[in-house]
C-alpha cells in the first residue's frame, strides 16, 4: 500500500506535505512530532500567529482512505476520517460517490489517534467507519 503524509504546523499558513511515507514508518512520525512543545507555544502565541491545531494527517493512496488526527490540548484530539462513499440524496431516492466524504470524532485521547492510525495501516476500514461515524 502507498501512503502519503501532511502536517500542519500551527505557526505555518501552507500545509507541510511529507510526501508518500512507509507504513513501517507512520507510527514512528506520529511519536516523533513534539505535539506538547507545539500545544505549549500556542498557549503564549498571539492568536493571529496560529493558524491550525497540530495535526498529522495519512492518506492510502491505493483506496483513498485517510486519517487526519489533531491535537487540541494535552488531553484532547480530533480524529477526521477521509474516504470514498455512496452517499443517498434525495430522501434516499439516489446515490450519489463522495470520494471526500469525511466524519470526524471529538473528544479522544492520544492512545485513540494512535489506534486509528494502526487501523488504516492494516487497512481496517470496519473499525474506523464504526468509531468515526
């Protein structure tokens, strides 16, 4: 599978894009990035100077399925999960695919974020398609 890896830095206005990544090597750029050294220089930043939470997102280039995982405070992130999806309309008469049909999910710790991105690494669709609704 080939993956691709953004960041968003919050001091930075342009996304940060890593590029295709191994999936040997996801886990290891999450740990990597210092999301409290971030976190703790927003708290004393100028409210003009931030222009996004911390956040690191994946994408499986292969099915287009990705994660985005967003760091708000020590204790908070927000997961968004990215995918294609047959979407009905018209109170249910038709579908339509949204290949960017996006849910998100508040209010998770780090070992969550963490979780979701093993579980698009192992290309485990029925798990992120159940906790992200």
């Amino acid at each position: 599978m080939n993956f691709r890896a953004s960041f968003c830095d919050p001091f930075k206005p342009d996304i940060i894009e890593l590029g295709e990544i191994e999936k040997n090597k996801i886990l290891e750029t999450f740990d990597k990035i210092p999301w409290a050294d971030y976190l703790k220089k927003m708290k004393s930043a100028n409210e003009k100077d931030i222009h996004y939470s911390p956040s690191l997102e994946i994408e499986n280039k292969t099915n287009k399925n990705g994660i985005v995982v967003s760091a708000l405070d020590g204790d908070e992130w927000y997961i968004f999960y990215k995918r294609p999806k047959l979407v009905k309309r018209f109170f249910g008469f038709y579908e339509t695919m949204n290949n960017d049909f996006t849910t998100e999910i508040h209010g998770q710790s780090g070992e969550d974020a963490r979780e979701c991105l093993i579980a698009l690494i192992d290309n485990n669709l029925k798990f992120l398609e159940e906790k992200i609704k």
